[in-house]
C-alpha cells in the first residue's frame, strides 16, 4: 500500500505549498466611501466638499479681542467701532432693559482702560 502511495506521488510530482501572508495594502478612506453606494446615496455631495478643487465656505468669521479684569468679568472688542463690551447674564431681555444693559455696557479703549486701572 506504501509502495502505491509512493508511485502515484511520484508521478504527480507533488510539492509542499506553504502559504504566504498578503502584504496589508493601505486603504484610503475615500476610496472606501467611494465604493459604498449606500453612502453615496445618502450623501451625494460628500465628495464634491472633500475632492474637488471648489474650496468649501469658510466659517472663520473673525478673531475674537477680549480683555479681562481682575473680578473675572470679560470685555469683548468690536473690531468695526473698536469699543469693548461687558458680558451680561440676563437671559432674554425686554428691548428696553437690552438697550440700558448696552449703553452701560459699551466701553471706548480709554473709558475701559481708565476703568481696568481703578
């Protein structure tokens, strides 16, 4: 029985095979969304926004000025007028009680500067 197995190997000639790991190929996340239609139905202009050479609206708006005094009280810079508002913390003001709260909120540079150094 040995002698069959050994002849009917030798005429097929068989060799050991040891399989080889697949090198891992890096994947682009686009290209997954890409080829995900689920995806692509859901968002359509996914891809316009991120691929293509429109740039997308920015929401930068402005730089933020503020100065702050020795209470913790922060006076935010209007870079149009250049003059400095206090925060307030009422919620939902009459019109008013929103305009008093303005006019004695509303410093020039020098009217805050006087103020910061009393």
């Amino acid at each position: 029985m040995i002698n069959l197995f050994k002849k009917l190997f030798t005429r097929f000639n068989p060799q050991v095979v040891i399989p080889q790991e697949e090198p891992q190929v890096e994947k682009c996340l686009l290209d997954n969304i890409a080829n995900s239609p689920e995806f692509m139905i859901k968002y359509p202009d996914f891809l316009d926004r991120y691929v293509s050479t429109k740039t997308p609206p920015s929401l930068y708006v402005g730089d933020i000025n503020y100065l702050e005094d020795k209470d913790g009280r922060t006076y935010y810079q209007d870079l149009r007028s250049k003059n400095y508002f206090c925060d307030y913390d009422v919620k939902n003001p009459s019109k008013e009680v929103l305009g008093l709260m303005i006019t004695e909120t509303k410093f020039t540079p020098e009217e805050l500067e006087e103020k910061l150094n009393d």
